[in-house]
C-alpha cells in the first residue's frame, strides 16, 4: 500500500472495525487487515489471559492457497507464558514492539527464541516478523497483534521497513480499543448466559460460543452460494453469532424442578420446557436494532422443525400456536437449529453420555427435510473440519 494512502486507510478501518460488535468476527477482521496494511503473508492474535497469551486467531495466505476451494485453515489452539522466553511472550511482558528481519537468525543476546514448530510441521518459512503490543487507553496490555513475512510488489518476503512499524503501532491503537469494547460486550452476553446457567448446568459460555461459532461457520457458506455481498455477509454473521450466543437465555424463566430433573421429562413438564423460546424472545420486544431482531428470531425459532413439527409456533396461544415449517422459520433460526442439536449430541449431560460423532452424524443426515433445512445439513457435512475446530477450541 502506498504511504500517501496509509492515513486515510487508517481512518476507515477505525470506523470499520468500530462497527464490529463480536469478538471472534473482530479478530477476524483486524488481522485481514493489519495484513493488507503492510502486505504481510501471515499473522496471528494473540489475547492476554491473566499471565498468559492465548493463541486465539492466525491467517496465512501461502498456506491457504494450498487448501482446496472455500476450505478454511484449521489451526491449534494454545497459550505460551507471559514472560522473555518468546516473541510474543517478550512483546506482553515489556509492551515493547519487535521488528524481527529473519527467525531463523536471532542474535544469541537476545533472551526470546523463535519456536520452529509450526514451520517443521506445515512446511512454512517464517522469516520477518513484526509483534506489537495490544494496550488500553490505560497502558494494560491485553493481547499481541504479530505479523509476518512483509512482502514487496513481487511477492518476495522482505524485512518490515520502519515505516511499517510506525503505521502498525498506530494500527494497534486503534485495534486496542475495538477489541477492548468488543471484549466488553462478550462479557455482558457471557454474563447474561452464566444467569441461564446457574438454573440450567448445561447452558454454558462454552455450549454458547460453540453453537455461535458453528452457526457462523454455516451462514457464510449459506451466504457464499447465494453470492451475497460480502459486506454484508461480515455484518449478518457479526449479528448472528452474538445472538446465536443467547440461543436459550429464556431458561432464566423455567423452574429449576424442570432444567435439573435428570430423567425424561413428563408431558406437563415439556409443556413448560418449551415456553423458554417464548421467554427468551420476550427478551427482545423492542426490536430496535439488528442485533434484537436477530436475537429475537433465534430464540423464538430454534426449536421449530423444517417439518411443521416443532414449537412454539407463530399463531394461537398455548397448545393451539400453529408451528412454522420450510422456509417459514427465519434463516438463523434454522441454522441455529442445526447447532445446537449438535453440541447437545456430542456433549456429555446430566441425563445422557456424550455421542460420538458417527452416531450424531447419522442422526443429522437422517433428520434433514424432516427436523433440519436439508440445504443446512449439507452444509453443515461441508464445514464439518471447521466445526470440529471449534470444539477443540471451547471444551468445557
């Protein structure tokens, strides 16, 4: 990019990224473009966790051109100590930026050391690195932005140039403070989720942001067939995961005799179990943004069936509400749908082991056009590796 062109970039990606509200779909973006600021192959973020980094989000181009079409890179979730012995770790533990020509030629007076491992493993060369400290308007660091091998117009790896390091600690301001609100408002939905789940043990931060996590995965190959914008395929997937999150927020309302009963509930008990889609809706009335609205229609419509079988309904009251069906359900209830009967398969409960994945697979594959929009569960089967990711990436 242009040095003339570099201010007013970064003007517009300070109000773009500000436009952000969920965390994962942050991250997402501001390591897109941090890359495209200095033309670099690769980065990765990583997020402070009291005295570690939490490796949470990494792109490479070279690796992702070798995937097949539309595939997603699948990486390893991990943390590393806040302390001197690595880049990252050196970066979180002095607030100091490093700009780093070749890995592989570190001066032996420095007290960091670069880890060869992902290299040996995948084949890659890692060679500039550019790590910059993520800190708040109040000096705290909470995480590292690390970027690697710059490259010139022809694609050659090159050092990061000063210039790059100037515009990318001014890049991290601005980074920092989307990040921080963003952490904010995942803390609120998080927050509202552990209020479900001091009633209902198995609604957890975990279950929520793996069933947000599978939803978006979904969406955006829902999208990408369709050829939506891509703008607004990054604003509806930025919606869909924080109301994903908030799926069963409406258990707040269901007697603890019912959530916490251990066997099969009984008619009458069902009965009341279902009225949580209603609460949680009830939630969202007021519909004045997007987010409600989405929010709303999640939580209303993730328990109807593409059959016609399903609850609550959307005429009548109590046991006279007519179900909805087919393209009847909203979009993200459908896909909602979808994962959130996965995790409930997989995952271990009160009353039932966890399922491995053959026998929740089949019982996806055997629910489509009758439980599931069967256009969703082929999807689903398409993003599967992805989705496997995320489990690894929330356990409980």
């Amino acid at each position: 990019m242009a040095d003339d062109r570099k201010l007013e970039s970064l003007l517009n990606i300070g109000i773009e990224l500000n436009q952000i509200k969920d965390l994962d779909i942050l991250m997402e973006r501001l390591l897109s473009e941090a890359r495209r600021f200095v033309n670099a192959d690769a980065g990765s973020i990583y997020i402070r966790d009291k005295d570690s980094l939490e490796f949470t989000y990494t792109q490479n181009a070279t690796l992702q051109k070798q995937l097949p079409e539309n595939a997603r890179l699948i990486y390893s979730t991990f943390s590393i100590p806040i302390n001197t012995d690595s880049i990252a770790g050196f970066t979180a533990a002095t607030g100091e930026s490093l700009n780093i020509a070749d890995a592989y030629e570190l001066d032996s007076s420095v007290p960091y050391r670069f880890s060869r491992s992902f290299d040996e493993k995948s084949g890659y060369r890692t060679t500039s690195i550019l790590t910059i400290p993520l800190k708040t308007i109040r000096n705290e660091i909470i995480g590292v932005l690390q970027i690697i091998n710059a490259q010139d117009e022809k694609l050659r790896i090159v050092p990061f140039t000063q210039l790059d390091e100037m515009g990318m600690k001014h890049f991290a301001g601005i980074a920092s403070m989307a990040l921080e609100r963003a952490q904010l408002t995942r803390g609120i939905l998080l927050q509202m989720i552990r209020m479900a789940e001091m009633r209902d043990p198995k609604e957890t931060g975990a279950h929520a942001n793996r069933v947000a996590s599978y939803a978006v995965e979904i969406f955006q190959e829902w999208a990408r067939r369709r050829k939506m914008d891509p703008r607004e395929t990054d604003m509806k997937r930025d919606i869909l995961r924080m109301a994903a999150m908030l799926h069963d927020v409406g258990k707040v309302a269901i007697s603890d005799v019912i959530l916490k009963k251990p066997g099969k509930l009984t008619d009458e008990e069902y009965s009341v179990m279902k009225q949580h889609t209603v609460m949680g809706a009830r939630l969202f009335l007021e519909q004045n943004s997007e987010f409600s609205e989405a929010a709303y229609d999640v939580a209303l419509n993730h328990h109807e069936r593409w059959d016609g079988k399903g609850y609550p309904g959307s005429e009548g009251t109590g046991e006279l509400r007519i179900p909805k069906k087919g393209e009847e359900i909203p979009l993200f209830g459908r896909i909602v749908a979808v994962a959130d009967v996965y995790d409930a398969l997989v995952s271990c409960r009160c009353y039932k082991d966890c399922w491995d994945n053959s026998k929740a697979f089949g019982i996806l594959l055997e629910e489509a056009g009758k439980q599931f929009d069967p256009e969703l569960i082929d999807i689903f089967f398409c993003c599967v590796d992805s989705i496997q990711a995320i489990r690894t990436r929330y356990p409980d």
